[in-house]
C-alpha cells in the first residue's frame, strides 16, 4: 500500500522566516512530485513539482528531492501570514496517478 | 470560465435521492479524476478517465458512477448514498506526460447526505 507520511502539525512560523515541510513517500516507483497549497475550505492548489533528485526554486520556494531516503521537502523563505494554509505532499507513480499525503498545517504568526 | 469548474458548489440531498456532480475543464487537458475529501483524511482517489477511457476505479461502491462523455466534462452520478458519504468532492483534470503534468482541481462540491 503505497503511504505518504507528513507531520500534520501545526507548524508555527513567524513572519520573515523560513518554513520547512517535510514528506516521506514509500513507493520506489514514484516519479514525479507535487505540492499543494490548500486554504481552509478551498481546493489544492497546485505550487510546484519536482522530477529530479536536488533542489528546484521558485519565487519564495524551493522543493528539494531526494529518492534514495524517499523524502520529498517544500521551504518557504520570508513566509508570510497569507501563507498559512495546509501544504499537501503529492508523489505519482506513471502517468498522473498521485497518492496524497494528509497535510502540514502551517501557521504564520505576524 | 477558466481553469475547471464544478456544480454545483453545495448539495443537501436524502439517503433516497439521485442527483449529479458535473465538473468542467477549460484547459484542454486530456485526463480527469474524482476525488473525496474527507474531515481528517487524505484526498482520496475515486475514478481516472484518460481520454474518455476510465482507466481507474479505486474500488468505489457502486451508488457512485462516473461519466465522461468527451475529454472536457465529467460527471459523478449519485445514488442511495449514506450519510458516510458527506464530504467535499473534487474534480481535477491534468495533461498527460511525459513528464506528468500536475493535476489542477475545480473548487469543489460540498456534498451532505441526510
């Protein structure tokens, strides 16, 4: 059974901060990596993806990947209080089949 | 309308009823899915139609059935449901890889059975 682990949270922050989202994934075959934002009582939004083993940056964030530990992870520079939300960790395994993980509920504190 | 549309937004509806959700995608992606989301648990995958061909059904009861007519709309057709089954129900749609594209969600229906 394919598992996505994320720590649920709440993640506290303050304002100007870096915040750190960490997922474990446990299907080897995973190819393809998302993240998504999603706003109490709204739907995902998708925010970035990752393919690659390394770091990929844009704007205020920058996945990073890791296969071998199978440990996916989403920081956020300067996060803001806009940026409270819970943060969805999304592997795929061929085509566009993903497994969510539960969400980190991310808190910024002004 | 941009992006993917659902409706409708909200649906009270009896253990006895039948209605349906219809979602709309204006991205010319070529793959859609239902999804339930539930208080407390993971987003859960229901139906992946690639091309109209359904080509994953996670083992969802029967009282669900999804219909695609051509690679822009999807329908969840509902029926006999139980209260269980109150949860928000997302459609998304994505364009096949590869690489795999992400998958980009309508704002959902908010469903609640009696």
């Amino acid at each position: 059974q394919k598992e996505v682990e994320q720590n649920s949270g709440p993640l506290s922050v303050p304002e100007g901060a870096i915040a750190s989202l960490n997922c474990t994934y446990s299907d080897r075959g995973s190819q393809s990596f998302f993240w998504y934002r999603q706003y109490s009582g709204k739907s995902p939004e998708l925010i970035m993806f990752i393919y690659s083993n390394g770091d990929k940056e844009d704007g205020r964030f920058t996945a990073q990947l890791n296969k071998a530990s199978q440990y996916v992870s989403l920081l956020i520079r300067d996060s803001q209080p806009s940026d409270s939300a819970t943060y969805l960790c999304a592997p795929g395994v061929g085509g566009n089949m993903l497994t969510f993980g539960g969400g980190t509920r991310l808190m910024v504190k002004p | 309308e941009t992006g993917v549309t659902q409706t409708p937004r909200h649906l009270v509806m009896g253990m006895t009823n039948k209605k349906s959700l219809k979602c709309e995608q204006h991205l010319g992606h070529n793959a859609m899915y239902w999804y339930k989301q539930s208080a407390k648990k993971p987003l859960e995958l229901m139906f992946v139609y690639n091309f109209k061909e359904q080509t994953e059904n996670n083992s969802v009861p029967s009282r669900f059935s999804p219909e695609c007519p051509n690679s822009s709309h999807l329908f969840l057709h509902l029926h006999t449901l139980q209260p269980e089954d109150s949860a928000l129900y997302l459609c998304a749609s994505s364009q096949g890889g590869p690489p795999p594209g992400g998958q980009y969600f309508g704002p959902g229906t908010r469903l609640t059975v009696l």
